[in-house]
C-alpha cells in the first residue's frame, strides 16, 4: 500500500513538472498574440505598410478589428485596394492582413506575411495585363482571393468577368505563381501562370466543359513591356499553334489549325490599345464545308447560350484567300461577310450579316451569280434574303433577273423550288455546289 502510495505522489510531481511550465507556456503565449488587441492600428499606418510592402494604396477604411483565430490578423472593412499603377482594383472587399507572429508587440510597424480577401470585386485593365503579370513576378508577398469576382475591363467597359474566384498569388522556390480557379458563363474555369526564371514564363487556361486547354510559354524583357513565344491552343478538337511577338502591338506568325473539318494558316496582328482590335490573313487549305456549317449551327444556332455575349464583342477583320475570297468582320455586336467569292470558275458572290445568334438568330444574305446563256453570254442574277439556322428556313425577299424584279407571288415560286431542289431538308446543301449550280441551271437558262 505504501508502495503505491508513494508511486502516485512521485507520478503528481512528474505532472506538476510537466503541467505548470506547460500551463505558463499558454498563458504567456494568450497574453503575447493578445497585446495588439490593445493597439491602436491607424489607418495611416496600415497604408504605409501596404503601399511599401505589396505597393498596395488602400483608402476608405470604415472599421479595422484584431483578430487572434485562426492566427493573428487584422481585419479591414470597407476598404477600397489597389495597385500603385491602377491596374487591379479591388472594391468592396474584407481583407485580413495575416500579421508576423514575432513582430506582434512592435505597434510602429506592421509585419505582416499574408494578404486574405474576401468578397468584392476586382477590375482588370485588359490593356495592362502584362503589368499585372510584372507584380506577380516581383512581389514577396502571398495574396489570397476568395470568393471574389474578377472583371476584365477595357476602357472601363466590361468585356466579361469570372465569378466565384478562389486566387492565390505567391512565391516558392524563387518561382512566382498566379493561380486562378472561377466560373467564367457559369463554366469552371482554370488560369495558372507560373514565372519560372528570370526570363521564362508559362500560362495555361483551361474551360472543361466548353472543351478549351490553352498553353503559353514566352520569354520576356523589359518587365514584359517587350515578349515573344508560342501558343498551343485546342478548341472543340480544333488545334491552333502560332508564334507571337509582343512589342507595341501582337504580331501573329506561323500560325495553323488542324481539325477534322479545316485546315488553314494565318498570321496577323492583334491590338489591345486603345481598344481590343485583330486583324488576321486567313489561308484555308481544307475545308469540309458542310460539316463545319453542321458544327458551327450545332454550338452557336441551336441553343440561347450566354458565352455567345463573348463573340458579340469582338472587333476585327478576318481576311481569306486561295480556297475562296473575302473578308469576315467583326464590327458592333455584328459579324459580316464581305465581297465572297467562292470559286474562281463561274463563282458566286455574295455578303451576310449575322444578326443574332441561338434559336432566334438570322443570317441576311445578298447572293450574285452570273448565269452563262451562250459562250459569250451571261445575265446577272440577284437574289437577297435571310435564313434562321435552328429551323433551317431560307426566306428570298428580292430576286433581280437581267434587271428584272421578280412579283412576290415568283418569289416564293422559286423560292419553294429552291427548298424543295438544294435544301431537301438539310441546309447544309447550300454548300453542295452540284445541287446550287443545277438549281440556276434548271431554273434560269432558258
């Protein structure tokens, strides 16, 4: 009994030897990370240390509170963030700066390792986007974005925005990442930019559901004011690979895209200042025109998708040659065909508009073919009107014979002939040329 006795009281002194220190320990530790609930963090201060460590200005701080959980951080409410150049804004933001736990009782100055924001949004100058990539390589400091919405700007007008972002911009290993993961159109979307050396750089984007992996790898100098490199693109099993110079402006070469439907060069430039602008050669060497009008109805004709907003604000020029001639414009939410030659022998001419695009969009066509009576005959033929993909519907609204205006009562005459002779319930035989050129032949040679 005593034997026991005497092995409880030594085991007590072992664990009052263990528990005391160790109680200490924690009370020492609660009132050290609990001293600067006791300051009095001034907004001046608090901009010094953002505008010198991460070149951040922060204005309209409304609130600022300590908090000691997870770890010690301040919490900013209200707060209006953004870079020195003004290149990335953040507004309406809470922002936690995660603070240095050994620095913690210095109230002059603010260590901090971490910059957490939640909320609010963030706008991007498209036309500066190279800066945005020059703080990520420099900056030392990890920022994470969380639920935050990003939107892409030119000229403060917003080109399109990811939602639900979940961004993180930090350093390992002497290699400074950017990590972005959001819903561009309610699709998931993936960005990730890695700057490997002190010239090398890679970015790679991926949109699973809209089927877009996008790989970059350039080098860089200058603090990307000046860059060259590569680009690997895959949209919808359709390649693209090309060779980029950026100086002032893009300038697009060697470029080609390999698909099962086309396959083509291009080279070209590609403008950012003042506005976003291409403007591209464009030299088909394949093309399955029937399948690729089938595909293009398919992803943009049959349904009211809202990624098709994207398309609408584009702005260029796409020049054709070899195959066939012409030039696609994209010019005020509108895409138009203009000055079309389909072939060189006995060609067809002819311009469109796409006014609108998914169920209810319309294409306006104005189509001109010469019609061969004798060797040394022809007689212009004319013939203007609108077609509705998702319903495969062609509508002739004028047709102009050897300057002769067709009676609407002819119009739908030939136009019923025209349903019933190429189209046969698929309008994808507007592109058989035997079927339209026995469609002139038969209805128009006397």
């Amino acid at each position: 009994m005593n034997k026991k006795l005497n092995f409880i009281f030594k085991n007590k002194k072992i664990y009052k030897i263990i528990l005391y220190p160790l109680l200490l320990i924690v009370i020492i530790s609660l009132v050290y990370f609990s001293i600067p609930k006791f300051f009095n963090y001034t907004p001046k201060l608090i901009e010094k240390s953002l505008k010198k460590n991460s070149n951040f200005i922060i204005k309209n701080i409304t609130n600022t509170n300590y908090r000691l959980f997870p770890s010690p951080r301040l919490r900013l409410y209200g707060s209006n963030l953004k870079l020195e150049e003004s290149f990335l804004e953040i507004d309406g933001a809470e922002i936690d700066i995660i603070l240095d736990p050994l620095s913690l009782i210095n109230y002059r100055r603010l260590d901090y390792s971490r910059l957490l924001i939640r909320g609010g949004s963030t706008n991007i100058k498209i036309d500066k986007v190279n800066q945005l990539l020059n703080f990520t390589k420099k900056n030392k400091t990890k920022i994470n974005f969380k639920n935050n919405t990003i939107a892409i700007l030119q000229e403060n007008k917003k080109l399109f925005e990811i939602n639900d972002t979940i961004t993180q911009i930090n350093s390992k290993n002497n290699i400074q990442q950017l990590a972005i993961e959001g819903l561009l159109l309610n699709h998931k979307l993936t960005f990730f930019f890695e700057n490997k050396s002190e010239n090398e750089s890679n970015i790679t984007l991926k949109i699973p559901e809209l089927d877009i992996s996008t790989d970059i790898s350039f080098v860089k100098n200058n603090n990307f004011k000046t860059f060259k490199g590569v680009v690997d693109l895959e949209i919808l099993n359709n390649f693209f690979k090309f060779n980029f110079t950026k100086e002032k402006n893009i300038k697009i070469n060697k470029g080609f895209v390999r698909s099962n439907l086309i396959n083509f060069s291009f080279d070209g430039e590609v403008f950012f200042n003042p506005n976003f602008f291409f403007n591209l050669n464009v030299e088909p060497s394949k093309v399955n025109i029937e399948k690729l009008f089938s595909a293009i109805k398919k992803n943009y004709f049959l349904k009211d998708l809202k990624e098709l907003e994207i398309i609408k604000k584009a702005n260029g020029f796409l020049n054709f040659k070899a195959m066939f001639n012409g030039n696609v414009i994209f010019e005020n939410k509108e895409i138009l065909f203009k000055n079309f030659k389909t072939s060189n022998n006995n060609p067809i001419l002819f311009n469109a508009k796409v006014s609108g695009f998914g169920k209810k969009g319309k294409i306006q066509f104005n189509i001109v073919k010469n019609i061969q009576f004798k060797e040394d005959s022809t007689k212009e033929l004319k013939i203007s009107g609108f077609m509705i993909p998702s319903s495969s519907k062609i509508i002739f609204e004028k047709i102009l014979f050897d300057k002769k205006i067709f009676t609407v009562k002819k119009i739908r005459e030939y136009e019923n002939k025209f349903k019933s002779e190429v189209i046969n319930n698929s309008l994808n035989n507007i592109f058989n040329e035997k079927k339209i050129n026995n469609f002139f032949k038969k209805n128009f040679v006397n």
